[in-house]
C-alpha cells in the first residue's frame, strides 16, 4: 500500500467535504473500491480524526437519503435511450 490507512481516511473525507462527492465518486477517485471507502469513513476515521468524522458524516447521510432517487434517475436514462 502506497501510504497508511488513517492518512487515506483522512484524504477520503476531505475529498468528500471539498466536492461535496458521493461515495462512488470517492472511490473511483482514488482507485478503490466503494466497500473500503465505507469502512474508512464510517469505521475508521471517528477514532482517527473525530471532528473530521463530524464533517463528512452528514455528507454521507445526504448521499444515502438521496441514492434512490439518482438510481431511479439512472434507470430513466437507461431506457430512454438518453
């Protein structure tokens, strides 16, 4: 691994924070899958970086609450043809 694990973390969450990013967009941006960007953000960073935790959390939240509706989105398009 190219660097440790709580400096990712820490770079996963500003990254967020800074493009207001979804998870996918975080785990492409990086090279990395979207299963280790949760555990990152979710498992690791509050006992790394708590404040910083607290910053991308509602991020997250609002990632979440919204996913259905870009699926829903995405799905339009698919068979739109758009």
């Amino acid at each position: 691994m190219r660097e440790s694990i709580e400096e990712r973390a820490c770079e996963l969450a500003m990254y967020m924070i800074e493009h207001r990013a979804t998870v996918r967009m975080a785990a492409k941006a990086f090279g990395i899958s979207k299963s280790t960007v949760h555990k990152d953000l979710r498992e690791r960073l509050p006992g790394i970086n708590r404040a910083l935790y607290l910053q991308v959390k509602p991020i997250l939240e609002q990632n979440k609450a919204e996913r259905h509706i870009r699926g829903g989105m995405a799905t339009r398009r698919k068979y739109k043809g758009e």
